[in-house]
C-alpha cells in the first residue's frame, strides 16, 4: 500500500520497518542513504530531473525585448546541460550504489504495465495531499499534448 512519507522521515521509517520501499531518484537514495535499508532497485525511470528558471513579471519587463529570445536560447542551453549533467550523476549513483550492495531488477513488459497501473491507482492517496491537485492536472495536460 501506498502512502506518504516526508522526506526527513524516510530513514526512521526504513528503519522501523514503517515501510519497505520508496519513490525517489537514484541522486536521492544515494545522497540520502536510503538505499541501504532498501537495497533492491528496478529498473525502470520513473524520477525525471525537474527544475525551473523562474523570473517575476517585474525582472522580465525590465529585460528589454531584442535581448528577450537571446536570453530564453541561453537558459534553453543550460538546461541542455543541466538534463546531461542530471543523467550522468543519476548513472554515477547507481554506479556507486551497486558498489555497496545496491541490486536492480529488469521487468518484463507487462511488469512495467502493472506498476504504472498501480501508480496510477495510488494517485488519489497522494494528489492533494503530497502535491497541489490543480498542478497535476496542469502538468498531466502538458504530458497529454506532447505525448501526442
């Protein structure tokens, strides 16, 4: 069963035998040392880098317009990097968590199926609660259109 747990209980409940298993990226587990109370990874990219570059209306205003896209072409290429950067440092913590005992597990097709389909059944516990409702929808509407 599903359920929410902060970040800062994680290891207390790893540890108490509260729960068993966690979502989070490699970068964290490993950071963390989560990985050592739950040593059984799959493999399966479920925790993509996120970020943003947010400046208030009252910043971009200022910016004068003819600099405008040269600066969104630079953000564009340092989130480039960034996305290399994320993906070579989640490879190094798997790297270095197998060093220490970390064991992944391959799913078959219909394995991946069935652990979205749980995802997706465990959603109501966590939307609203873990995250803001009306985010997720905005989000899963970006997806749905790029998914297209």
């Amino acid at each position: 069963q599903a359920f929410p747990v902060t970040q800062n209980e994680l290891l207390t409940s790893l540890n108490s035998g509260m729960v068993d298993g966690f979502y989070a990226s490699p970068i964290a587990a490993a950071g963390f040392q989560w990985f050592a109370r739950a040593p059984h990874m799959l493999d399966l990219p479920v925790a993509p880098f996120l970020g943003a570059f947010v400046v208030s209306d009252r910043a971009w205003a200022r910016v004068p317009n003819n600099l405008k896209p040269q600066l969104i072409a630079a953000v564009e290429s340092h989130i480039a990097r960034l996305d290399d950067a994320a993906r070579d440092l989640e490879a190094e913590a798997i790297r270095a968590m197998r060093g220490f005992g970390l064991q992944t597990t391959e799913l078959t097709e219909s394995e991946r199926q069935a652990w979205f389909s749980e995802f997706e059944r465990s959603l109501p516990m966590t939307v609203g609660r873990v995250f803001d409702e009306a985010t997720y929808r905005q989000v899963q509407g970006h997806l749905a259109e790029i998914r297209r």
